[in-house]
C-alpha cells in the first residue's frame, strides 16, 4: 500500500510539468538592463507581438529568487508607460504554465501573469513574466520606453 501511495504522488506531482518547455525566447546570454531609480532602463523595443502576451514568449526577468518576483516586476514597470505617456498600473493575478527549469531546487517554474491598465483607460492587458530564465528585456508592443532622465555628477 506504501509503495502504491509513493506512486500516485509521484505521477501526480509529474503529471503537472511537461518534460519540455514551451518557452521559445530564453536567451542565457542576455544581460539584464540597468537599473536607475527602481526601474529598469530598457532601451530597446520588441519586434514580435507576441512578446510578453504570450506565454510562450514570456518577459523573461530571471534569474532571481522567487521572492523577488514583484520587486523586478516593478522595475520593469517603473521603466515603461503607456503608449501615450500614460501611468501604468499593474497586479498580479495569476500564475500558470508551469515548464521545467534547472534554476529551481524543485526543478519546475511557473509564469506570473500581471494584469495591466493605463491611467485614463478601462483597457486591461496580461503579461506573462518569467523569473527562472533570462532573456532580453524589451518594450512590449502598445507600450513606451519612460525617459528616465539621467542625473549629472
């Protein structure tokens, strides 16, 4: 009976995460962009719309502690506005898709999805994040890079 409870865990616990990601933009060679007053500066745009709204094409932030989710979130964030200048507000309210990953002890991740809004508008929008592999941080289309002035010494 022992031995068939340890089974069913284990098929359960497998059955869960695929044996192959999914996720096609991870770049372990990418460099996370600086940051300036809590906010990433980001200084390129994405080309596929797919980016960030897809959850094979996730904004890969990692990697860092899962802890840190929502402070690297919020750098992304405070690097960004609307497409019009707008403030952006944002909210975790998921987490799915869960993939295999060698930057967790438990060796799976999951995505956080984020709803976003702009100041102004009713208009809500998901963004995927992924904070167990790297990749290029980028601009998702329908959002603008925030001119964060730099500070003379």
């Amino acid at each position: 009976m022992r031995y068939f409870s340890i089974l069913i865990i284990l098929l359960i616990t497998t059955a869960c995460v695929s044996t192959q990601s999914t996720i096609k933009n991870i770049d372990n060679s990418a460099v996370k962009p600086p940051i300036k007053d809590k906010a990433f500066i980001i200084s390129e745009y994405a080309t596929d719309g797919k980016y960030g709204y897809d959850a094979d094409y996730p904004i890969n932030i990692g990697l860092i502690l899962d802890t840190q989710e929502e402070i690297f979130v919020g750098y992304f964030f405070k690097g960004l506005e609307g497409p019009n200048g707008e403030k952006i507000n944002y909210k975790k309210v998921d987490s799915c898709c869960p993939f295999p990953t060698k930057n967790n002890s438990m060796g799976a991740g999951t995505l956080g999805i984020y709803e976003v809004t702009f100041e102004g508008t009713n208009k809500k929008i998901l963004l995927y994040f992924n904070s167990y592999e790297k990749g290029k941080v980028l601009c998702p289309k329908g959002f603008s890079i925030k001119n964060i002035p730099t500070r003379e010494k």
